[in-house]
C-alpha cells in the first residue's frame, strides 16, 4: 500500500474523530448556571477531555469529579480526574465510583448536576452489589469479554451488577436536576446502553437478564449467577422528571464527516452504516464482498470511491493472542481480499487503542497476507489464534494514534481505487 493511500484513509479517520471534539459537541448545549451549586460528573475513555471543555465554556462555579481509562488523562484546573482500569475494572476504579457517588449525594432541588458520559464507563465505574467484591465484577467482565455477545447485551447484564449503573447515580442525584451529555459508542445510539447508563434510568428485570444469558449461551461465573438468581423485586424506577439528556457526538456525525472530506477530494463516499454489529471476522467477510463487487461493478459508484461504516463488532475469544476487534475484522479482510488490486482499508477504534494494545486499528490491502507469509506468518493461523496485532505488526502494517481524547466506537474506510495526489 503507498503512503498516498495510506495518508488518505488516515485523513478521514482524523476527520471522523475531528467531529466528535468535546468543545465542538458541548458548546452551546449547556444550560444556564442554576441558583445552587453545579457539580459535575463524568465517565469513559473521552471524560477527561469533555471535562476540560466544559472547564472552558462554563460561566460559574462549579466543581466535579470524573474517571477515564489509564493514560487517557487530561488536565483540569477545577474537576478532579482518576484514571482506572479499562475493559477489566480495578480498586481505582471502585475509587472513582464511590467519589463519583459522594459527588451528588445530599444535593438539593436548586442544584444542577453536569453528566459526562461516554463509552468505557461500565469498567471504570466497577461498584458491586452487596454480597459481591471486585473480583467477581472482574470474572463477569473477562467472561462478557471473550463471549462474543454485542455490547448492548453485555451492558444489560452488567447493570444488574451495579449500584451506579441503569439510573442509579442520577437517583442518589435526586431532587437535583441532572443534565446528560452523551458521546455515544453504541449502535443506535441508546444513550442507556453508553456506559451502562450511570445517569439515564432504565434496566432490565433479573429474570429477563436470566433469560437473555441462558438464550446467548453464555458462561457466568458461579458467585454471578447465584446472585443474579437471588435477587428480588427491583427497587423503585428513578424519577426522570428532572433529567434531560443529549447525545452530542456519535459515529453517524463522525461517518458523515468523514464521508464529506472524502467528497470534497473528489472521492465518493458510501455510508454503509453506523451500527454495525457481529463476529468481526464474518462482518469483515461481508465488507469484501461489498467492496469486490463495488470495484467490479462501478455500483453504486465509479472509482475512486470510499466505503463507510461504524458501529461495535465483537470477538468472540479462542485463544489468547494479540488484538483488538478493529485488528481481527482487518486480518478476516485481508484474507478476503487477497489477490484484489485497487482496494485498500483502515479499520480503527476511535479512541486511538484497539483492545488493549497501543495500536489504534491496521492498514490492509490485496497483497497483505501475501506480505505476511513472505514474513513466515500464516495469517489464517493467527486469527484462528486472535493474535492480529502480531500478524501486523511484523510487516509494519499497524495504525497508531495514541489516546484521541474520543470515543465514538469502530470506523471502517475501504477505498476502490486511487485517491487523489
């Protein structure tokens, strides 16, 4: 792949990203100071950043607390920043949840509570149920992790492990008004599926999560499963007379951006869509498909055009190798494309890191596996392995960003053809 195509797939990412910067999402959406006291909380892998913003645009006092993942700091002259564990929650995190829980405890009618919210929540704000501990919100999280189940279903189990999440936070909030900004990384934008909803009540019944587990097929650990069993009538549904809430950025603003960069270079774009979800290396099956045809056909556009799409696929874990879901959907692709010149792609996460390594997604082509296998690597072995970070490592095909201070879930860019000089 030449750094011409490379450069320009890795613009469209910077622009998908560009369109979810937290001060461009904030700005002229937050209310007008209240009579009391401001408070802000906030959670996930941009809180940090969105903290900062709002530190720049509020007119009033105020002070807050919020967490994001290590690393993904920023930092703010009033709120208070942890950093804690991500997708595996640890004791910092239990920290940042119960300061995020004394934030808004005793407020009052006249107080105003500011959500920051955004995906990566649900690890980082780790606050068992009595009966549980941290391990065992560890084991659910490792076993959520490898089952391959969609995020809005592993969201809705993790809600019945949680003393914050589903609406709990915004009710110890009560009677303050609570106003949430939401950066979502979910398909379909379900403002209470991003985080675990924190501040945006709403979760599902035992018996229904019972069901939701038994019909997924799904391994939770012992000491989970006995309390998911045990439990009882749900408390009281939190009042939302006094909670509003926005999304401020999501993948379809960022894929539109994205889409009009590559228009505006003479590319076409496709916007396939921003909630796509399944195996990554069977959902990556399906884009070559698309993309093959496309460049055979000309449909739905002529060369040089660009493909789109977002969304959270999952992978389901066989073994322990190295990578991400952005870093398998590439490898299943290029698979899928060897041997087919004139397509090149980016699959990344725009948080800036794929998994839990440093990388942010990978670069792919027609000759890709043929690279690897020049390298001794079998590439179908490594993603019967889930090992595609070394797979790209080792031909110098990884696409690293860094932390973007955002979080807007998977982008894809596949491209037929040759972009401009």
């Amino acid at each position: 792949m030449s750094q011409t195509h490379r450069h320009f797939l890795a613009d469209l990412f910077h622009a998908a990203v560009a369109a979810a910067d937290p001060v461009k999402a904030l700005k002229g959406k937050l209310p007008e100071p209240p009579k009391g006291r401001t408070i802000v909380i906030g959670a996930g892998k941009g809180a940090a950043q969105l903290a900062q913003a709002f530190e720049a645009l509020w007119e009033g006092p105020f002070k807050g607390v919020v967490v994001t993942r290590y690393g993904y700091g920023a930092p703010c002259k009033v709120i208070r920043v942890f950093e804690a564990a991500h997708p595996v929650p640890d004791t910092a995190g239990i920290e940042a949840a119960q300061a995020l829980k004394e934030a808004v405890t005793g407020l009052g009618p006249d107080d105003l509570v500011i959500a920051l919210i955004c995906g990566g929540g649900s690890s980082l704000l780790p606050a068992p149920p009595e009966g549980l501990t941290l391990n065992d919100l560890q084991e659910l999280n490792q076993a959520l992790l490898a089952s391959g189940a969609p995020i809005s279903v592993m969201n809705a189990i993790r809600k019945r492990f949680s003393t914050i999440n589903g609406g709990r936070l915004a009710a110890l909030a009560a009677p303050a008004r609570v106003c949430n900004f939401i950066v979502s990384d979910v398909p379909g934008d379900d403002p209470g599926e991003v985080a675990s909803g924190p501040t945006v009540p709403g979760k599902p019944s035992a018996a229904d999560v019972l069901a939701l587990v038994a019909s997924r097929g799904i391994h939770l650990p012992p000491r989970c499963l006995a309390h998911l069993k045990g439990q009882g009538e749900d408390d009281a549904e939190t009042d939302v007379s006094n909670i509003t809430t926005q999304v401020i950025a999501s993948a379809a603003l960022s894929l539109e951006t994205a889409a009009l960069t590559a228009r505006d270079q003479g590319v076409h774009a496709w916007v396939l869509s921003d909630a796509i979800e399944g195996e990554a290396r069977d959902v990556a099956t399906v884009h070559a498909a698309l993309a093959r045809q496309a460049a055979s056909s000309g449909f739905p556009y002529a060369a040089p055009m660009v493909m789109l799409s977002g969304g959270e696929t999952t992978v389901t874990l066989r073994h322990k190798g190295r990578g991400g879901r952005n870093s398998e959907f590439q490898l299943g692709l290029a698979l899928a494309l060897e041997g087919h010149m004139g397509i090149t792609a980016l699959a990344a996460d725009t948080d800036g890191i794929d998994g839990s390594e440093d990388n942010a997604g990978a670069f792919v082509d027609g000759t890709t596996t043929t690279q690897m296998r020049s390298a001794g690597i079998d590439p179908l072995q490594k993603l019967q392995m889930n090992d595609a970070y070394t797979a790209f490592k080792d031909i110098d095909a990884l696409f690293v960003t860094g932390p973007t201070g955002t979080n807007v879930n998977d982008f894809r860019a596949i491209l037929i053809g040759d972009p401009p000089d």
